[in-house]
C-alpha cells in the first residue's frame, strides 16, 4: 500500500527520486503513465498487469475500450530504477504533469502520482474538502 506525500527534485536529467520506503516493491520495474488529472501515475508492474486484465475483460462498447486503451497505453513508458533510487520521467509525461523542477509523489493505495507542486497543493485542497462528504455518502443511511 502507497501512503504520503514526498517532495523532490527532478535532477538535470529529468530523473525524480522514488521515495525509499518504495523502491523494493518497484524491483521489477515502473510502468508510468499520464493520469486523467494533470500528473503521472506509476505502476507497479504487477499492478499494470492487472489493470490490463481488467480493461480486457471490461463490459464497456469496444468504441469506449479503444479509446481508454489508446489513452493509457499510448502514454505509457516501461522503466526501472536506477541504483541511486532514481527513475527517468519522459519528456511527454513531464510536459503533460506541468513538471520542470520539483515534483510531489503521492501515494495514492496502490500505485503512485507524480505531481507538479503547485498543481498538486491545488488538487490535495479540493480532494480534502470533499473527501468527508464522499466518506458520509458511503456510509449506510447517512449515519
């Protein structure tokens, strides 16, 4: 399970560290990819696996899964980290995250986003002051 919030920098190279308590679950890769939001979402790569199946076994019209999938596979990027904890961000995903120099990653239950800072203190602000309403509407007869 991911949880918290780390700020970094992304290094002259475009590579952003992953937080340390992370690294060992992405021993066998990081799969990045843009989110609907404007950040990167990064994926284990067993994680990615089942999202895969998932869509392939999705009830939606084949015209909407098309769509879905040209979205998210066509964004995506297969990498690893290096030896110094660090993974490189594409160009087109750093573009599309508004991301030049500091970078938030956020644990998000089981996977990953990668936030530009100011973009991301706008988006924890709306998801935080609507989180209790959502909360209340999951509870049974609004108790």
């Amino acid at each position: 399970m991911f949880y918290g919030e780390f700020d970094y920098r992304l290094d002259e190279k475009g590579r952003l560290m992953i937080p340390p308590k992370f690294r060992n679950v992405f021993k066998d890769g990081v799969v990045l990819t843009s989110s609907a939001e404007n950040c990167i979402t990064a994926y284990t790569t067993s994680e990615w696996t089942k999202l895969s199946d998932s869509l392939t076994s999705n009830p939606l019209a084949r015209s909407k899964m098309r769509r879905l999938n040209r979205a998210l596979f066509a964004t995506a990027f297969s990498t690893t980290i290096d030896n110094q904890g660090r993974v490189a961000i594409p160009a087109p995903l750093r573009d599309h995250a508004q991301i030049a120099e500091e970078a938030v990653v956020v644990g998000v239950n089981t996977y990953l986003e990668i936030w530009n800072k100011a973009l991301w203190e706008e988006e924890k602000a709306a998801s935080q002051q609507q989180a209790w309403q959502i909360i209340e509407s999951l509870e049974p007869n609004g108790k």
